[in-house]
C-alpha cells in the first residue's frame, strides 16, 4: 500500500509547472513535403500505394521516424532534434504567437 499524497508537508516539496516556450512547427501537406524535408533533412518519399500522401523519414539520434500528410513537425529549440506531433495533439499542445 502506498502513502497517500501529501506534498505539502514533505520539506522541501514545491509544485512546478512548465514554462511557456515558443517553438518553430510545420504542419505537413502533399504540397509542401519537399520544402519541410529540406528544413529537416529528411527525405521525402511518396509510396506506391498512395501517390497523394508523401510520408517523411527523418533521421535523428534515436532512429528515424515518419511524418505523414497533416501531422506536425516541430523543433523546441535550434539545439534539439525535431519531433512529430500529430494534429490532434500538436493543437491541445500549443497554439500560435501572436505577431508582433
């Protein structure tokens, strides 16, 4: 049995939240998968089975991964490597910066 939640009297416990970051993200389209593979280097490849959705390989340090038509590809920072998001949760996660 675990002890029940208690933060407030362990010394030292704080509650954190994150910090707003501002992060750069394309949404990826059968239109644009050249020009967002070339941001990323990623290769584009249209398949076979399905001419009108190109899927993106993008390697990174921990394997390569796949972007299809109408996920995100995001980079939090210029030091990190990109990541893939799709719409449902790129959309609860961020929204846009206002211009200045």
């Amino acid at each position: 049995m675990t002890a029940p939640h208690r933060a407030s009297t362990l010394a030292g416990m704080r509650r954190y939240r994150p910090r707003p970051v501002e992060i750069e993200a394309v949404q990826l389209t059968a239109d644009n998968a050249i020009d967002v593979a070339q941001w990323c280097g990623g290769i584009a490849e249209v398949t076979a089975t399905d001419p009108e959705r190109p899927v993106l390989r993008i390697p990174t340090s921990a394997g390569t991964f796949d972007l299809a038509v109408g996920d995100y590809l995001i980079r939090l920072d210029g030091h990190r490597p990109f990541e893939r998001r799709d719409a449902i949760e790129f959309e609860h996660e961020f929204e846009p910066v206002p211009e200045a």
